[in-house]
C-alpha cells in the first residue's frame, strides 16, 4: 500500500452500543478487563480443535467472500467455512460482535474486525492472541497494517486489507482535480452549471463522519490525540478544519441530504451522476466503473483527498480477521487466517473488490497498476495517512467525534463550541 515503513493504519469504525460503550470506559464487564481471559481459560482452550467454522464479515457489496469460501470449502469438505452475513453500516457489525461476545458463541468463529475494533476486543480477552502456538506469520505484509492488527505488542487478528480515502470525480467536468479543499469549494460553480451537487463524503451522525472530521481535522494541522495518546482535539487547526466542513455544508456546497449519507449513498449519489466530487474507499471504483447503472463509467476521475496546501491527510481505514477465544475449532480457525494473508487471496481482494491489500509488494506490481490505477493514488493516500486513537475507549472516543461534527455542520453549536465539546467527551470517555 505504500511507502508504508512509516504510515500508520487505521482506519472505517464504528459506533458502539451504549452498553459497549460503558463497558470500554470502566474496562470491565463478564470477561474482565485489560484482556483477562488472554493468559489462560477461554485462550487456552480447543487450540487443536478442527471442524466448520462460521465466518462473519458485513455485506458482501462486491462479491468477494463469497467466491472465496467456496474456494475453501472445495479443498477443506470436513472443515467447510459458513458466512455469517451482516449489514453494511460499521456500528451495527460492531454492535453484533459485542453481543456475540458478550454471549460467548462459539458460532462466531472468526470475524472481519475493523482495525479499530482491536484494542477494544483484545482488551476484554475476546480474541485469540496469535502467538506461540497460534502464531502467524505477518512477513511481507505492511507494517502499518500489522500494527493495527496487535495490541500491547501481540497480534491478535490476521491483515486482511487496509483502506484509503481518495477523492472521486467527474474529469469530463473537472480536467484538473483540485488540489487543496479551497480549490475544490471552488470549482463548486461547476457542478451549480450542471445542476448538480458540489461534494461529498459521509456525514451521517455514524463512524463514518468520524472519519471525515478526522480527515478534515487533520488536514488543517490539528491533532486528535498527540503522539502519547493525550486528547488535544481542542486546538485552532483543529477547528479551522472542522470549519471547513461546516462552511460548506451551510453554504450548499455539500448538499442538504449529504447530511444523511454514508458510504452506499454517497457512493449511489455520485454514480447516478448528482455529484461533481465525492470522498470514499477504494471498492467504489469497482462499482463505478463496472455496474450498468452508472452513469461516470467513462468519466471517472481519481485523484488524493484536497488537504489546506496540498494532498489531505486520510484516515485510514480496513480491516482484519480476528479469531474469538470460543471458538471450538481454533486449528481449523488459524489455517482459515494464513489463507486470508496468503498472495493469491490478496490478489483477490484487489482485483475482485478494489479492496487495499495488505501486502506490500502488490502495490508496485505492474499488472495491477496497470489494471487498476487507483493504487498509485492510493498509495500517495496511505503516504499522507494520519491514524485514528487506537485505544480501548474507541467507541466513546468516536462518539464525541461524531456527536459533535454533527452538530457543528448543522449549526445546532458553533465550531468553537463543538470542538470544546468534542475534547471534553473524549477525556470523559477515557483517553485521557
């Protein structure tokens, strides 16, 4: 994916249930905090144990799990992999990993864990650590991608693949993409020409708007978390950033139902041609350019996300695979895992989903630059990444984020006031 010795993953999140919340403040709840159950008891037990497994992702947009299973299934007929699927919105998948944790199913075999969800999960001991027995080897695979993936120096799930933001639009409109967020604002008289929306991202009151205030926040010089983890959201680049989207929401440079998007309707919106820019994930390239109802097949334009002076500082999003502590077919569970890190696998995910693979060297390989040129782009995303907190607060820390940002871009609080809020929430949260 990169240059990636030095950026950081991190990545789509999710929106925790206030129970979930509550049990990341105080550490606690049924399975103890601070991964209780990772030297011993549910950690120890079935580690040979072989069998079906179950294996829960959300929804399947591009048809790549699918494919993939029956592929396993083919050469594994004692083993065979069921898929166990969600929904597309992150914080119901979240919430359902909780619940089914919580509930100790040994039907949640393995599960794709959003990159953000790790130190929550190994925290409270629900993930099996990868090490010792359980080993995995991570050789090849992106640095940044490995550190989301462990917690307190242990692996606890498998790279699965990463994910950048990058900037879609329509080149027959725009030639030249903008390269700053001002430039972009604008170019807004365009899409007014052509009677259609200027931007968007994701602004729905959900872990995607996290990730586009971070972006925003981040792009303009402020910092969520300073590098020892202390909240110092509260600063005037932050808000000038968190202005920006607020500005444009209230000026009609986002349209008034981007308010209400996330990454499907923004992703629709845009390819049924009502939107002259849009910030999403790379599997939106595949769609758009594939699926017989869009209408930006031919005019589809990728560039880096516009920043204050230059590329914008995405945050970087993906996911891995996790095994659960209770799980009764822990062997079956690991060889499902070195699969999904495998190259062909990768390969796959990059071909068939337009999905960032984990390992490093497919980014440089010119028959898929060549096939799909988004990674060039995505690779300079990835170069530009800023992490999100990774800490076991996450979901309140997300919270404030989105709560906030929300407000801010309605005009329900001033920027000020929202960004004040937002530092107060996440200290009350937890991160301290």
């Amino acid at each position: 994916m990169r240059n990636t010795k030095s950026a950081r993953i991190v990545p789509p999140l999710a929106v925790a249930s206030v129970l979930a919340m509550a049990l990341s403040a105080c550490g606690g709840g049924g399975n103890g905090g601070g991964g209780g159950g990772q030297d011993g008891g549910d950690a120890a037990a079935n580690l040979d144990g072989r069998g079906p497994i179950t294996y829960v992702q959300g929804k399947d947009n591009s048809n790549v799990v699918r494919p993939l299973i029956e592929k396993w299934n083919a050469a594994h007929p004692d083993e065979k992999v069921t898929f166990k699927e969600q929904t597309d919105e992150a914080d119901q998948q979240h919430d359902d990993l909780v619940q089914n944790f919580q509930a100790k199913n040994a039907n949640y075999d393995v599960m794709s864990v959003d990159v953000v969800w790790t130190a929550e999960f190994a925290a409270k001991g629900w993930l099996q650590p990868l090490k010792d027995k359980m080993a995995l080897d991570t050789n090849g695979v992106l640095d940044a991608v490995v550190d989301s993936a462990t917690y307190n120096g242990t692996l606890y799930a498998a790279p699965q693949h990463s994910d950048g933001g990058m900037l879609y639009y329509r080149k027959d409109l725009v030639p030249t993409p903008p390269k700053t967020w001002d430039e972009m604002m604008s170019m807004c008289s365009i899409a007014k020409q052509n009677n259609m929306g200027c931007y968007a991202g994701q602004h729905s009151k959900y872990e995607g708007l996290t990730v586009n205030a971070s972006e925003a926040i981040n792009s303009f010089g402020g910092k969520i978390v300073d590098d020892a983890g202390k909240t110092t959201v509260n600063s005037p680049e932050a808000k000038e950033g968190l202005g920006k989207l607020a500005e444009a929401y209230k000026d009609g440079n986002i349209p008034t139902e981007a308010i209400t998007f996330t990454e499907e309707e923004g992703r629709n919106a845009f390819q049924s041609g009502k939107l002259l820019f849009h910030r999403n994930w790379p599997y939106v390239y595949k769609l758009a350019t594939t699926e017989g109802s869009s209408k930006v097949k031919d005019k589809l334009g990728l560039a880096p996300l516009p920043g204050k002076d230059g590329p914008g500082a995405s945050s970087l999003g993906g996911h891995n695979v996790g095994m659960s502590v209770y799980s009764k077919h822990k062997a079956t569970a690991l060889d499902f895992l070195k699969f999904i890190i495998s190259e062909e696998t990768q390969r796959w995910y990059v071909t068939q989903g337009s999905l960032a693979p984990a390992l490093e060297k497919l980014y440089d390989d010119p028959e898929l630059v060549k096939k799909l040129p988004y990674l060039t782009v995505l690779k300079t995303s990835i170069e530009n990444a800023v992490p999100r907190p990774v800490t076991p607060f996450y979901p309140g820390v997300t919270k404030a984020i989105q709560d906030n940002a929300y407000a801010a871009m309605k005009g329900e609080k001033t920027v000020d006031a929202a960004v004040s809020d937002m530092q107060s929430a996440m200290e009350a949260a937890g991160a301290k």
